[in-house]
C-alpha cells in the first residue's frame, strides 16, 4: 500500500498542499532507477566499443560498410555520388534485431 505524507506550504499566493512519498518508499523506487540507469549506460558503453572497433579496424576487414555489394556508386565527370543502400539495410536490420532483444524483457 502507497502512503503519502501531505505537507502544507505557505506562499504568497495562499496555502498549497504538497503530498510527497514518505522516505522509505523514496529509497527503494531511487534503488531501481539506479539499477536500470546503471545498466543502460552499460550497454551503450559496449556499443560505443563495437562501433570503436568497427570503424579502427574498418579498413582490414574484408567488406567495408559503405562499399558493400549492391550499394549504389554514380562516378561522374566532376564527382562522385554514394547511395549506401544494402549498408542501409543491413544496419537497420541490426538496430531492428537489438531493439527487439532489449524490449523482450
């Protein structure tokens, strides 16, 4: 069961009520915040280090993201034009796959 204390303030536009968790109900929601914050920043941590890795050893791999098969590459007189469909595809495909393993909780 909730309980709530109910604390008057005076201002100086009249009297407000306030009600606010009492302390012990406070600690342990402010635990779980904690516990789900800490590990999100963990996850994102490891995924700064595989997309680190991915880019530091990008040039030894032996299909590069951006010059995959069936990416799009208009050379012209005076430029050049990339249309990165596949890596598109395959890095939502990714994200989709992640996304759908962290909501399965």
């Amino acid at each position: 069961m909730r309980s709530f204390a109910n604390i008057i303030l005076q201002s100086p536009l009249g009297r407000r009520s306030v009600f606010c968790r009492l302390p012990s109900e406070a600690n342990s929601l402010s635990a779980s915040y904690h516990r789900s914050v800490g590990r999100t920043l963990i996850i994102l941590g490891a995924i700064l280090i595989v997309v680190g890795l991915l880019f530091t050893l990008g040039e030894r791999l032996p299909m590069r993201l951006g010059r995959l098969p069936g990416d799009i590459v208009v050379r012209g007189k005076n430029g050049v034009f990339y249309f990165p469909i596949v890596t598109s595809l395959l890095i939502s495909l990714v994200l989709t796959i992640v996304m759908w393993l962290i909501g399965r909780r």
